[in-house]
C-alpha cells in the first residue's frame, strides 16, 4: 500500500465553499449556489472539487486547472486534489463511470508527487 503524508502545516486554512461543482454554479452570468457547507478549509479545496468535477473533459479540467494553479500546484493543493478523487474512487457507483478511468490516473500521479 503506497502512504502519503496527508499533513498540512504548509498553508493556513481559509475560507472555503467545500462543494464547488458545475451543478452550484450558474451561467451565462456566473452565481455560486449552494453555501451551507461554507467554512474554513485547506487552501486548494475549492479548485480542487472544481478540477476533479472536470476531469470527464480533459479541455476543461485542463483549464479549471490553469485557472487556479496558484491553488493546486502547492501541497496543499494537491492533497485536496487527492482527496477529492479519493471520494470519487470510493464510491462503489463511480468504476462503472466515465470519470472513473481519468480520476484514477490523475489520483496515482498525485500520490507520486506527493511521495517526493
């Protein structure tokens, strides 16, 4: 079983979302819904649940992931990143999904990353 030290001393917790997907945003003009999870949290939640949300479009979660690279390419980041996919992977209903094959990839590269 590959470890992966899970402990955030690097960053500061800030304010957070903690359920930031496509279905609590709305468009053309943008509104973020849904705010009764809102509290403190490792910085990269957020952009982490919204990247992790995207990975089905590799477009897309490619530019999530540009957007908010200041908050996923730091540990913190990316152990929020690995624990939004971990959700993911979980979830006995998610192998038989189209997100499936993409979040496992990106979960193993962010537990190499993270072992270094």
């Amino acid at each position: 079983m590959l470890q992966v030290d899970t402990t955030i001393t690097d960053q500061r917790w800030v304010p957070a979302h903690a359920d930031l997907n496509w279905s609590n945003l709305t468009a053309p003009e943008c509104w973020i819904l849904d705010w009764e999870d809102v509290g403190l949290a490792p910085r990269g939640l957020d952009a982490a649940t919204l990247w992790v949300a995207s990975l089905m479009v590799p477009a897309l979660a490619d530019k999530v992931f540009r957007a908010r690279c200041a908050d996923l390419d730091i540990r913190s980041g990316k152990i929020m990143a690995l624990f939004c996919c971990s959700k993911d992977l979980n979830d006995p209903q998610f192998d038989s999904a189209p997100a499936f094959a993409p979040t496992r990839q990106h979960a193993a590269g962010l537990v190499v990353e993270l072992r270094r």
